[in-house]
C-alpha cells in the first residue's frame, strides 16, 4: 500500500508538471500567435481583451518572491592578557637529601 502511494505521489508529480509546462507553452504561442487566440476567444482583437493571453504577453504575470535573509558574519574575539611569572629562587628543600651541590674544584 505504501509503494503503491509513492508511487501515485511521483506519477502525479510527474503529471501536474508536465501541465503546467504545457499551460505555459500554449499561453506563450497563443501570445505570438494572434490567429491561435483568436481561435480560442473571437473578440481577441479587441482593443480592451482581458485573458491569461494578453496579459502573459504585456508581462503582467506576478511570481513570488523570497527574501532570504543573510546572516551577518560575527566574530567574537575576546582577549584576556595571559600573563606568566617566572621567579628564580635558589630553594634546596625541593632537592632530595643524598644531592650536595655541584663540585668545582678540590679542597684538600
């Protein structure tokens, strides 16, 4: 049942848009074509004719429009002064109790 849905939902798809293709290409020949309109409507050569026609021909065919908005760019930059302390202290506690200082010269 489900297969057999989407199937119909693509086959109407399909369909609705080859219509609509086609209702725009009919409208277009009937616009470049005086003698097909008036086929279809007999007063088309009047002066105040009013149809899809006439006005898919002078342009007055509305479309929608989308505003898509654009994200402005924002860089967050936050700068925090790093700072670092060094302190040179000559402490022997830290040094284990079998270390003696460094040995330069002899002493006899």
């Amino acid at each position: 049942m489900q297969q057999q849905r989407r199937h119909f939902n693509q086959f109407s798809k399909s369909a609705i848009g080859g219509l609509l293709i086609g209702m725009v290409l009919l409208l277009d020949a009937m616009a470049a074509c005086p003698e097909l309109h008036e086929l279809i409507h007999k007063d088309a050569d009047e002066h105040d004719h009013q149809c899809a026609v006439t006005m898919f021909a002078q342009g007055k065919v509305e479309s929608a429009t989308v505003e898509v908005p654009i994200p402005e760019a924002t860089a967050i930059v936050q700068a925090e002064p790093q700072i670092i302390f060094s302190v040179f202290t000559p402490d022997i506690r830290n040094l284990s109790q079998a270390r003696a200082p460094p040995f330069l010269f002899a002493v006899s």
